[in-house]
C-alpha cells in the first residue's frame, strides 16, 4: 500500500468516528474518500455504523460501486451516491452522506431554506437544491440504490457543496475529508441555529461576497486544520 | 434452558440498555420478549429501571401477569400492557412501553398526529391511535393494571405498531426484539423531527405506497441487524 | 450519631449528586433535609455546588439559619428558604431550591402555567403560585436572604409542592427528600414537555381527580423505590 | 516567573478547558488574559481549540496583538479582539471571544434583543450592543482581523460586558477571568432561557434596580468562588 493510501484511509477511520462523535451521523450515513492515485476508484467502509467503523472495514470500490475485495464482507445499499458523485465532480474527493437530526426539518417542510446565516456557515455556499425520490421514481423504499437514482441526485447536487434529500437527509462534497468534515458539521450547526431564529423574526443572512471571501478561508488553511485537531481529539482513537 | 431461551432473554437485557442508553426510556418503561417456545409466555424484568437490568432480574410470565417463578422480586404494575397485547396479537414477539420525551407532546395535544416524515419513521406504520384512560375509566391513577384496561389499551392499539397513552406514554409492538427497539427509537426520533419542523410549516409525509415498501425494508435484515450493532456497542455490556 | 441521623446525612449526599446528575441544579441551589428527631433543625451542605458536594461538607442549622457546629464553613446565603419552610410546614421533611433550565420560563413569562400534563407531573399538585420578590420587597439582589424575604416566600408557597420565584427559579417541598428529588425532577419534566407542546396546541392536562390518585400512588411505595434506585446508579458514589 | 504570571497562566488553562466543558467555546473562540504586571500585555493560546490547550501553548502578546516569544506557534487571527479591549478599557482583566450556539440567533434575527431575565443575567448588565463588520467595512471574511476592526469593535463594546458580532458570535469582558467565565456562561444561559420564553410571551426583564444591585453580588466574592470550584471540578484537570 502507498503512503499516500495509507494516509487517506487512517484519515477516513477518523472521519467516521468524527461523523458519530459529532451526532452528524448515527446508525446510518456513511463517508468515503476517493483513492488518492486513481480517480477510479474509492474507499469506503463495510455495512457498518461509522462509530464502530475501523480500519479493517475500509473497502476500495469501482466508480460503479462494485467491490473491488469483497472478502464477504457486507456493503452500504446506498454506495451508489458515492460513485456518482466522484463520476460526475472530478474536483469532488471525499463526501458524506448523513441524516443529521437538525437538518431534517428542512428535508421535509416545503420552501424551508438552509441558507449561511454565521461565517461558519458559508462553507454550504450560495445554494442547496433539493431532490425528492418521489418526483422522478414514485413510490420508493427512499433509498438511492439504482446508477439511475445515484446519478439524478448528483445532476441535483450540481457543482453544490451540499444536497438535501425529501424524508432523508443530505449529501456533501468537497475535495478532501477534511473539508468534507467541516461542511458536514456546519451544516448541522447552521440547521440548528435556524431552527432557533426563525420562529422569532426573519434572520439576516450572509451575502453573497461575504459566502464568497469566507467560504475560502474556511476551507484553506489554518482553520481547517484546527477544526480537524479538536474533533479527533474530542472522537478519540479507540479501536484504531 | 433452552437455547432459543438464552438468546431471547440475553437479547432482552440488551433491549432494556439499549432504551436506557438513547432515551427511550428512563426510571419508568419496560420492554418485554415473548417466550420463544410457549406462546401462552413472556419475559420481562422485575420492578427495575431498565438502566440498571441485569439477567438476574428478568422473570417468566404467563399472559394473564402471573409470575412462573418470582422468588420475592417486585413486579412492575403495568404488566398487563405485555400480556393483553401477546393475547391479542399472535404476530407480535416483544413489547416496548415507554415515556419518551419527544414523544409525549403527541399524547397531550389533541389532534396533534406524529405520522411518518422520513424513511426512517416508515416503521410507525399509517396509523398511529391514541388511549384515553378517562374515556372509559374515569379518574384513575392513569397506570394500565387491570386486565380490563389492558385489554381495553390492546383493541385501541389494534394491527398498529404503536399506540400513544394520553398523558402518559406509548407501546410499540413488532415481531422480535431488533424490531420493537428499532421502531421504538424511530418513533422517538420521528416526535423529534415534527417538534421542530411543525412551528415552521406543514412537512410532507410519506405516501402510503413509500410507507409500505420503505417499512418492509427496514424491518427485515441488513439494516435492522446494522442498527442493532451499533446500539449494542453504544450501551455496552456493563454489569451483563 | 444515631442511625437515623447518618442514614438521613447518607440520603441527603445522594439526592445532592442526583440533583446535579440530572441537571435540575448546576453550580447554585441546595437541597435539605429535617433532622429526624428533632424537629427544629436541619441538614444543609455549606457553601459547595450540589456535583461536589461530600458528606463532610454537610452541617447542620437551627431553623432560622444558625449553624450548630460551622468550623469556619461558609453558608449558603439562601439558606433560610429552607429553614422558613420547616417553621412554617410540619409536615416538609425535605427542601429542594433551584434553579432548572426548563423552569425557568414559567418564573419571566406572566401568566404561563406549570400544571400537570402527566401521569408522572402530578406530583406537582393541583396549583403551583409565583413569588415575585419586587411586589413586597423592591429592588433587591433578589435572593431569599432575610427572614422577612423567607417567611413570604413560604406564606407564598401555602401547602402546595413547589413555588416559582420569579426570574429565580423555584422551591419544592415533600415529606422525604426521596419524594422532593421526585418531585423536582418531575417539575422539571413537566416544564420540558409544556415548552415543546404548547407552541403546538393546548395541552390536555389532568383533571383534579387524576391528579389526586396519581400523585398518592407516586409518593408512595414501589414507584419512589424503583426511580430513587435509577438515580442513585445514575449519580454514582464517587467521593462518597 | 513571577507568582501572579503563574497563577495567571494557570487560570487561564482552566478558562479554555471550562469554556469548552460547558459548551461555551467549540472549535473555535478564545479566552485571554491581562498580564498581571505589565497592562501593555496579554496571554492567549496559540492557535488551538480551548477543550486541548495546555500550558505549553499559552504565548506573550502586546496590544497589538506582536507575539513576545512565537517559537514558530501559529497564532489565532482574531487575536486583536483582545488587545484593542485591552487597550480601549484599563478596568478589564480578561477576554472571552465565543461562538456559543445559543447566543447566535441574537446575532442574526435583528431586534432580537437579549437582556438580563434572572437574577444570574444580571450580570450581563443594561445593554449588549452589536456590531456588524458589513456595516463599516463591507464583504470582508467576516473576522475581525485588522486593527481598525479590533478597534471599531471595542468601541461598538463601551462600558458594556458584552457585544454581540452579526452572524458571527460575541465578546464578553471584565475585571478577572473567574468573572468573564461566569458572565459568558450567563450570556448562554440568558439566551437559552429568552429562545424557550419568546415563543410563549413577553417575559418580565429584570429592572434597572436589580441588574445594579444583583450584578454587584454576582461579581464579587462568594458566588463568583463557588461557581469557579464547580466549573473546574467538572472541567477536570487532563492534561494540565
């Protein structure tokens, strides 16, 4: 295995325990990363809670979500919303699919707008689409588990950082875990202050410079790095 | 002991920590398992929070609430919550009564329904009643003890999976232990998402047909099994 | 020291840590119990949050506030809430003052109500009245430090179970302190569940008749035990 | 080293861990303190979270902001927050700068005022201003960077304890860290209570009278102690 694997799935067993520690994710969601030497492929874990995710359970996978050694190992259902978006963003390299408790609201309550309202906030961008499994498939089991399903929420993502799901969740995306992390838990966060503001007056949000200059130093750099510092600390490395 | 006897009732200890261990249930609430073996049988812990069960606290019951062996133990008052659904209901294998927080809003606002809003929460089923102890008791100590009020909880209850006590609570039902923990939880997250969403619109709920085939998902194998995993590994063994 | 006397000082170590454990008191509010045979003094911590409190900081007081034995211990500045109530109740065993996140709406908001919605909140009783220390006594550092500010506050109280101080907190009052940590938690409870269901509709509460039923079967007997045990295993014993 | 520089430093390590330990301060947000010695200095952290800052990484700053002794320690980009306090107000000892998810909907809802409802918000006193950088400086990254934010932001402060930042988070000062830890848990606490009050009334405000009078006691000597001894009892001591 090369350094640079090696590097990228220590960083994923990270990331899911990160994902738990954080309540972003509970029983189900789940984060990949895509192979730092082949554009082809990513890794993801087995069919497991990313708390109890550990290095052992990490699997590589084809674009197309065939396991590249399976070892009878179990898989996500859903890995095709991985696939889907790295073959559709090559700028895309690791994403998190969640169902975070804050953010479902706005999953379900037609016109509910999750929109950076705090500096924190900006990394979810300008806009986040909705897509709902019902206006294209019908009546479904919910998940996304047909190349046609994984496909049509990506063109729905488009170039977002983030995507909310009717009745499920939310997807994001960045170009690495780390920034992938950090987007993740601001959107819960920004899902939480809203849920808040909202029912006490109209919340001034940022503007479209101020997304723009402030997403950018958020996901360089400094912040970043003390972000991802704090939350392994606080996940701790059991098991790993 | 037979085998099938040990797994149920080491299952059942996990249940009442599992419950303890997300909130379902805190001092008061029980959780029950029907004797694998003998259908005219039930497991339950004697008079303990759930918290705090061990093996050495759960008894054998026959379904009108006669304890097979109690050996002084303290028994829980509402026992006949279990047995009258067991009587009533040949599909059902284990019994949650709870008083979870999020929950009980929906059991003292008239009209207020708690219907499923995400895949997740398909599990509730589509139709969700609620027991007044008043309408045809009057004044009492609002626990269900008799075999009338028992049997009066159970046809209120009907097929559902759960049923909501006004001013008091819930039972959920379901074919084996995994389920009746994973509708539980569901239930109590389902509350919790409609206490947020419900001040800021109205949410789109599930169709009946996404219901239908989203439910038969989750009741069934993998993701019932991942699920249990992860809350095993959360409440821990401690004292088991 | 008699029996009686160290299982009371045993009791009230207990019901200190359960009132920080459970979050109805965090670094302010006491907790207190009447010596078992004489009725003219009582227990009380010195000047310590409830979290840290050991049976070495626990004194005993005349009841209107005189250490008997203070070996340069500081005092509680408030701790003549306790002693006017033993003055002017026979029947208060036990004194719980504090200051619970979810209460405190119900002591700034005019005219919103904290009556019991549950089986389990009708311990609170059939009425709980506000005490507003600006009506008799102005602008004051609005503790309950005189005895002209505690004998109020009891008149306020009547023979009801809790009194709210306004943009304070609030008093319970019981036979035992098994039955006041009882009570305190239930307040809190009952707080919790009006501020998620009352945006939502009107509650339902329980008429006069269940409330008096319920509340007998509550501070009585099996239900006091089994939640009294909960609490204790929850709290733990360190430093104890 | 001198005594006071020691007890200082020390302080101020169980400041971070204490603002982390009760939810004030997360990944980001910093607490300072005035060198005891020398008015022109102040000690903050280097650039890390509050819940992993040790000794070792408290560094020497001027006011504006020159480390004394950097030893390659990155540094926090806000840190002229503190040192234009510093500078703009003799009487104040400690800075706490703080993100607390409560207290930023009074950031974003404008109006939305938060004012002192119980007795521990006294402490906040008369008026808590806020200022917004678009106001002055347009779409910047909306930290306060420059020295003319820093000094634009201390003179939104004043006198005042506090001041909130739009869609940002808020600035808490006073005379010593044990008071500015006090008033920034205050600050969450009175936010807190007004997000549950608000929706159901208009909550009575303590008068000007009783913030004067009950601040004065907060501040000072026994309340300010016993508060300090329980926030470090639960902070604990890891790694210090």
């Amino acid at each position: 295995m090369s350094d640079a694997v090696a590097v990228a799935l220590q960083e994923l067993v990270l990331a899911n325990r990160i994902m738990a520690r954080e309540g972003v994710i509970d029983d189900f969601g789940h984060v990949s990363v895509r192979h730092p030497q082949d554009p082809g492929r990513y890794f993801l874990s087995c069919s497991r809670s990313p708390e109890i995710v550990t290095r052992e359970d990490l699997m590589e996978f084809l674009l197309d979500g065939t396991p590249v050694d399976q070892r009878g190992r179990g898989v996500y259902r859903e890995r095709v919303i991985h696939g889907a978006l790295y073959q559709a963003r090559p700028d895309v390299g690791a994403v998190v699919h969640h169902h975070a408790r804050e953010v479902l609201p706005f999953t379900v309550v037609p016109g509910l707008m999750l929109r950076p309202a705090t500096h924190l906030a900006s990394v979810l961008g300008h806009r986040m689409p909705i897509w709902d499994s019902q206006a294209e498939f019908g009546d479904t089991n919910m998940l996304v588990e047909t190349a046609a399903q994984g496909a049509s929420l990506a063109r729905a993502q488009g170039d977002n950082a983030c995507v909310l799901l009717r009745g499920h969740g939310a997807n994001c995306a960045a170009h690495s875990l780390q920034a992938v992390v950090f987007i993740a838990i601001a959107m819960r966060d920004c899902a939480e202050l809203l849920l808040r503001a909202l029912p006490l007056g109209t919340p001034t949000y940022l503007s479209d410079g101020e997304i723009e200059i402030t997403r950018e130093l958020h996901l360089k750099g400094a912040p970043l790095t003390r972000a991802w510092d704090y939350r392994v600390a606080r996940a701790g490395f059991r098991g790993i």
